[in-house]
C-alpha cells in the first residue's frame, strides 16, 4: 500500500494529509502567525522555514520523510503579476 504526503501552503498556514492506499490517516494545519512570516518578503523566502514546519510536524506524530512513496503539493508561484 502507497504511503503519500500531501502538502498546502496557504497566506497563512500549510495544512498537510498523509494517505495509506486512499484512506487519510492524518492531516493538520500548521498555522503561521504574521509576527513569524513578516521576516519574508514573499512565499518563496518562506521555504526553509515551512519545510522545518513540515518535518517537525510529521516528526512529532512518527512519520518520517523516508517512508512516503510520493509527495505532492499544491500551489506554486504565481508569474501573472
């Protein structure tokens, strides 16, 4: 059975689910405070930071990176400005 990572990033928090076949086994929303993210000028400077957020998330509930089959994410940047 696949073990998938999905990944969120919003304005404001990054909310995550881990799927076992098709079944969710767990999900949160990491919210990210305007204090912590006004030391970012954009999303893109942000990245070490939420990726710290997201492993230390999966750490704390017993998933390690090392077991998924697959990650995905949603969202990307926009160009369009």
């Amino acid at each position: 059975m696949y073990k998938i990572l999905v990944i969120n990033p919003g304005s404001t928090s990054t909310k995550l689910a881990v799927y076992e076949g098709e079944n969710e086994v767990f999900n949160d929303t990491i919210r990210h405070s305007s204090k912590e993210l006004s030391k970012y000028n954009n999303i893109i400077e942000q990245l070490d930071f939420r990726v710290d957020c997201i492993l230390n998330t999966l750490l704390v509930n017993n998933f390690l990176l090392s077991e998924f089959d697959a990650v995905v994410g949603r969202g990307g940047q926009n160009s369009w400005n």
